[in-house]
C-alpha cells in the first residue's frame, strides 16, 4: 500500500504544477471536467481548484508516508509516480494543442490565441517605424 500510495502521490504533485500555473497566469487549460474530457478547456478558476486539490491530496498522502530523498524504494516510488504522470501528461498535451493548431491553421483563423505571429499579422498592431 505504501509504494502505490507514494506513486499516486508523485503523480498528484506532478498534475498540480501545469494546472495551478495555468489558473495563476488565467489561462484556459484542459482538465477532466471539460467537454470533451481532458482535452477541451477549463476555464482558470477551474484549474486553480483542480491544481489545487490535486496538491493538497498529494501533500496529505506525503504526510502520512514520509519520504527521505535518496537512494531507497520510497523516494523510487515518488519518483516513479512524477515521471509517469508527467510523461503521459506531455504526450498527451502536445497532441492536444498540436490538434488545434492544426485545426486553427486550416481554418484560417487566429481566435482565442495570442502568439507573436498573431500580433505581426494583423495590421492594428504594426509597428509604426517600420
């Protein structure tokens, strides 16, 4: 029970990070309340929260079995759970954004994005010196 629960508690800790960061900065990220689950967005308040429980359950699972950081099963088993959950979590995600990049580019349209090529191609935003 304790190797799966600090596994689980890698894998918590690790999921916090991009959704606590993406309600902070207020920008829309996927969570698994959002239609379709895990690949449309959340709205940042959602994230926040979502970032946040996830943290606050994976510090109670550290409480409760302590890990000291070194060359031991327990610390493997942290590890293990941070590397799995960020590993499916970047494939996941880039195959997400790269889906709607893709789908925005034959489209035809910017909306919902700012990115330096946005802002260049649009005439508004030109720079007067140029």
């Amino acid at each position: 029970m304790t190797h799966f629960a600090l596994i689980l508690c890698g894998a918590l800790l690790c999921n916090s990070i991009p959704h606590v960061t993406a309600g902070l900065q207020g920008t829309p990220f996927p969570t698994p309340f959002a239609k379709p689950r895990g690949i449309g967005n959340s709205s940042p308040f959602v994230n926040f929260l979502w970032g946040a429980f996830n943290a606050i359950v994976g510090v109670l699972l550290l409480a409760r079995w302590p890990v000291t950081v070194g060359a031991n099963l327990h610390f493997l088993c942290l590890m293990t759970g941070v590397l799995l959950s960020g590993g499916y979590a970047s494939i996941h995600f880039g195959k997400v954004l790269r889906g709607r990049t893709g789908r925005r580019r034959r489209e035809g349209c910017n909306a919902g994005t700012l990115s330096w090529a946005s802002i260049t191609a649009t005439d508004e935003h030109q720079d007067p010196t140029r």
